[in-house]
C-alpha cells in the first residue's frame, strides 16, 4: 500500500484511486489475513442497488484484528480502559488478553445456543466487556447489534425486533459522572415485547439490585467461568453480514443498517491509519460511545486492526470536573485525539485553567466528528488543546459510510477551519443541484452525493432493500445521496453544512423529528405535533416543539415536564425537546402539510423572512405562533 506523506502524493494516490479503483482497493486489502483470497474486488450497481467487495473472499475480523498481532504484540496494551470514577483503576488489556477475553466470551455464546448468522442485541455501558462481546461476536459469525445504553426500553423493543435478535448482552447498571443507571429493568421492560429473545446475559457491574427471570436470564460470570481461551474464528465470506447498527430515518422507525465483514474491515482500517497517521507505539483515544458507529470502527475495529492501543472511556468530560478529559489525555500520554464539536463548546465554556492544569504536550492529532465544527470552535481546540500544532482532522461520515469519507489527512494534506477539506482516496463525491445536475466546478453549493462504492458502505437496510433504494438512491438515481448539504469552494475544499432533511443533530446524536413527533403524540393530552431543529450553542441543534393539546393546558410547565419524560421513555433522554411552545394550530398548507420551513424560521428567531405565507389553509395562525415563540 502506498504511504501518502504530502499533499502530491495524496493528488496522485487519489488520482490512481479513482482511474483504476480496483486496482487501489485490491492492494489495500492485501495488507490484512484471509482465509481465501477473493475472486474479484467490486460488483456494483448504484440502480439496484447492489454491492459487493471483494467477492468471493473469507476471512474472520477478529483474526486481523487480534491473532495476527500475537506474534509480536501480545504484551502490547490493545485497550486502555479508563473508568468513569479517576479514583479507580484503569485497565491496560494486551493483545494476548484480548484474545482470550474475546475467546472466552465467544465459547460463552454458543454455550448459549447463539450459532453464526443469529442477531445479538448489546446494551452495555463502556466496559471492556462491550468490546469484548462485540469482537466475540464477530468472532463466531454471529450479527451484532448493539444498541447505545442511553436509549429506552421503547427503543430497545424496536431494535431487538426488527433485527430479530435471539440474546441480550446486558449489565445490571451503568456508571455516568455520579449517576448510576439500572439497565436490566429497561431490558425486562422491553423483553415483555420481544418473544424472539430466548436469553440475557447479564453481567454483574453496579451491584443494582435487579431482578432475574429464571430460565431467561443468566449471569455472565456464571456462563464464563468454566469457558475455554480458545475459539477458533468462524470463516465467513467478504459479504456476511458483520452488524447491524440503526440509525434515525427522516420518516418511519430507525433504520437498521447493514454492514459486511471484508470491505468494512479494509476500509474501517485504512482509513484510521491514513487519516490519523497513526505511528505503532502511540495512544489513540475516541471519546465516542461503542453504541454508535463511531465507536464501531474507530474505538473498536480500526485501531485494533491496525494493532493500535485504543483507549476506551466510561466517563462524560464534566464530571468530577470539566478537566476531565484533559487528565485523561495526560494520564495516558495520548497521542491522537478525536472527539466531537459538542463536547468541544462545552468544554470551551469553561474555564481555561482547566486545560492548563494539565499536560498535553503528548497530543500530536486532534479529530472532530459527528457535525458540521463551528470556526470558533475548532480554533478553539486548535489553539488551546492543539497548541497550534496538531492538525485538527475534520472527518465526515455517516453510519451508513461505516468509515470516514472526507477529511484532512493528518500532517499531510491542508486544513481548513470548518472544513472536512478533500476526499480521502477512493472516495469520489458529486455535488448535485436541486434539479439533480452534477456541478463540476468549485465555488459552488447544493447537495453531497457519493457516485462510485467504497468498501465499508452500507449493503441495505435490514429487511427492508426497498427503503434503502428510496432514501438513498432514488433522489439521484444512480448515486448514493448522503442526505447532507455541502459546499465546495474555489479551491475545492468541501464543507459540509448539515442535513437538507427532517434529521436534525443534537449533541451529534442523529434523530429523525419524525420519531419525536410520535414520541410527543403519546402523550394523552397532546393532539398534534410539529418538530424541528434550531441553532443551539452547545449541542448545535437543539429541539423545539409545537405542540396542539385538546385542551388549553391548565399549567403548561407541568405539561412540559410530563412531555419531557414522555420523549425520555419513548426514546430516550437525548431527546427530550428543549423548547415546548403550545400552539392552537400549525401552518399547513391546503393539501395539510406542515411548512415546517416557516416554523424553523420561527425557531431560529427569523420572524420577519418567513417567505411566502399565502398557500396556507389558516395564515393567521403564523403571527399568533411567532407571538408565542420561546
Ligand atoms: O450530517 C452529517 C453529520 O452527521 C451525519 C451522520 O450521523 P451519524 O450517522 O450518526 O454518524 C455520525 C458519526 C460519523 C452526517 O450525515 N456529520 C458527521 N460528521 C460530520 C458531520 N457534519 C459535518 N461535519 C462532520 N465532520
């Protein structure tokens, strides 16, 4: 594979990727163990849509991502586990002990009747126990899908259901900050409506007092202890199926995409490697939770490929102090660093002497992910954190990309405040107008479309091909349309400036309004809902709803309240509406959509442009919304 080290290698290394993409693809994947080598690199076609890499190849992730470094790193540390309370200590997991965790835990499952190709539901905190059951997994062929721990029982339902998963990997409780959340009760409340689920396993952690169905439920430790360190990994074909991770859709229930083993591997690695730079002996640390696609290649299979030491944390940046974060980079003397701009503006909010306090002179990349950066805040973490030294690697991606696809490559090509800069090779963007024209030029603005395969693309949504073709291929028949908005400059960098439909991204968690609005509607008192998304300094976007109760609420702050849990239990706490406006009415138009162009204009504070009003069935009910306006 060839190394990339200045900005005319990339030029050239792009070049060759798009003129002969096999060629390019087939020689990265060389670089990895498999059990067959396959027959040919890409079948595709974007109409169907189909694709397949590295057709006919075997081989197991968890042999690339552990065994092979055996021979020379298997006292190396793979995973620093830092936990929630920084009284308490942490762990440095080898290689060697990876393996035989990820060993152990694999025999544990099919002691458990879980065979290759069974679903497995993981609702875990971030202990390694999470990494480990993702990788054990992997390692017997069976599809993991793992749900973040900060949904509800009504989320979990719907995941465990759609995926068809057989067995629960759960834990008594959680630690966050001081918090300590019981999850097995969220998980007994869901199971009353999952019938598939024959078994959970739970794993003692918080020491929560938690209840145990006799035949259902298991502990861990019992089911491991008399398990053997030793599993050989299952042979699977480039195109099994690897996980399964959901994602909100702008309409309808979470999408559960799928991802396959060869091309997710080739390119969840390459990317880590060439984006980061990362050089054998640094620590890499992603602040990510494992629940979510970021954690999935970039704590877990990227770095553990590329026979890295990955740091995973339990805790959250503000607690026992909003230096958190930092002491953490220097305890560890970590090298890369990658987080979101959410985390950012709240740790730039406070104050500096926290940073100073500790010593980041180990840090030599930072990264950024999960939303568009502002300026002030990437300049923010380029001076402060970065000491205006370390490149700031400003990635976009998608869950459904399964690897980062637009970015600076650290220390090698330029960047850009605010700007995910060029595309990393292999990957060939097309910005399209409304009207569905490619624009060839730079300075221009409009819609970011993908128009060849990369390896780690999504291959459907889990039983439902139908709505893959519609959200992602049908916009701009044959090419994959992302959903996000972006410009590309005069001198060809891209900017990608947020979704362009009804997702909106708080905190850098995406969520579908349409999910919330049902959500809302739960509530008995509610008759109708309108959400979306406005500016918000911290989160980026924060959630604002327009609410139609039957009746004029007595006492609208209780009304809130009970709103607010309503949304908690549904889906769960991150998205509970930050504004509620109660309204008599919403703006629809006479065949009865909701503009909701005009009551975004509303929640961002832009009363006086809200264009034209005239289509709707009842104007009027514009001012009294503006009027009312939080
Ligand atoms: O809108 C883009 C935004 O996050 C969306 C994908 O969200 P999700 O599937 O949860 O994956 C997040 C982690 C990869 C994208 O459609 N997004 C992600 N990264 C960036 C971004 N927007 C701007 N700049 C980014 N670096």
């Amino acid at each position: 594979m060839k190394k990339i080290t200045s900005q005319s290698d990339y030029q050239q290394v792009y070049n060759e990727s798009v003129e002969q993409p096999e060629k390019f693809w087939a020689e990265v994947a060389e670089d990895f163990v498999w059990r067959k080598k396959w027959d040919k690199v890409l079948e595709w076609d974007f109409h169907k849509p189909e694709v397949k890499w590295f057709v006919g190849g075997k081989l197991n992730i968890t042999e690339n991502c552990i065994d092979r470094h055996l021979k020379d790193k298997a006292n190396q540390t793979a995973i620093i586990w830092e936990p929630n309370d920084p009284t308490k200590t942490s762990l440095h997991i080898t290689y060697q002990q990876l393996h035989d965790e990820v060993c152990k835990v694999a025999n544990m499952l099919k002691n458990n009747g879980v065979n290759q190709g069974d679903r497995v539901c993981i609702y875990l905190p971030m202990i390694p126990e999470a990494a480990y059951a993702i990788l054990a997994c992997a390692r017997i062929g069976a599809v993991h899908s793992v749900v973040f721990a900060g949904f509800s029982s009504g989320s979990l339902v719907d995941r465990i259901n759609d995926a068809g998963c057989k067995v629960v990997l759960t834990s008594d409780g959680s630690l966050r900050g001081e918090k300590k959340i019981d999850l097995k009760p969220i998980v007994d409340e869901a199971l009353q409506n999952c019938p598939g689920v024959v078994k959970t396993i739970v794993f003692k952690y918080t020491n929560s007092k938690i209840s145990m169905q006799a035949a259902r439920d298991v502990w861990w430790h019992d089911e491991i202890k008399n398990t053997k360190p030793v599993c050989e990994p299952e042979v699977m074909d480039a195109e099994d199926m690897l996980f399964i991770l959901y994602t909100s859709g702008s309409t309808g229930k979470p999408k559960g995409m799928v991802h396959t083993c060869g091309g997710y591997m080739v390119y969840s690695t390459y990317t880590f490697q060439t984006v980061f730079q990362y050089q054998q002996g640094q620590v890499y640390w992603c602040t990510a939770d494992i629940g979510w696609i970021t954690g999935h290649s970039y704590i877990v299979y990227g770095p553990l490929a590329a026979g890295a030491t990955t740091v995973m944390f339990e805790g959250i940046p503000s607690w026992p102090d909003m230096g958190r974060f930092w002491q953490v980079i220097e305890k560890h003397k970590v090298n890369i660093f990658y987080t979101a701009p959410t985390a950012i503006r709240s740790l730039e909010k406070a104050p500096l002497s926290f940073v100073h306090q500790a010593d980041l002179h180990s840090l030599k990349v930072l990264g950024s992910v999960g939303e568009p950066i502002n300026e002030e805040a990437w300049h923010w973490y380029h001076e402060h954190i970065g000491r205006s030294q370390c490149p700031i690697v400003d990635t976009w991606w998608q869950t459904e990309t399964g690897g980062i696809m637009i970015s600076p490559i650290a220390h090698v090509t330029k960047v850009k405040a605010a700007f995910a800069t060029f595309p990393l090779p292999g990957v060939q963007p097309a910005v399209m107008d409304e009207k569905g024209a490619e624009l060839f030029l730079n300075g221009v603005e409009g819609r970011l479309t993908i128009k060849f395969p990369w390896p780690s693309m999504a291959r459907t949504i889990y039983g439902d091909h139908q709505r893959f073709k519609e959200t992602y291929f049908s916009t701009f028949p044959g090419k994959y349309f992302t959903g996000d908005g972006c410009k590309r400059d005069e001198e060809g960098f891209y900017r990608i400036t947020g979704r362009v439909d009804d997702i909106i991204i708080v905190s850098g968690h995406n969520m579908g309004t349409a999910e919330i609005e049902s959500a809302i509607d739960e509530h008995t008192a509610v008759c109708e809902t309108a959400v979306v998304g406005y500016p918000h300094n911290i989160k980026g976007q924060g959630v604002y709803a327009y609410v139609i109760c039957y009746e004029a609420p007595q006492d609208e702050e209780k009304l809130r309240t009970e709103i607010r849990e309503m949304v908690s239990k549904v889906i769960g706490p991150i998205a509970k509406p930050d504004k509620i406006q109660f309204v008599s009415g919403l703006p629809k138009t006479r065949s009865g959509k909701i503009m909701r162009r005009i009551l975004r204009k509303i929640a961002e504070g832009e009363m006086n442009n809200l264009g034209d009003t005239s289509t709707l069935t009842d104007p009027a009910i514009v001012d009294e919304i503006k009027n009312g306006a939080l």
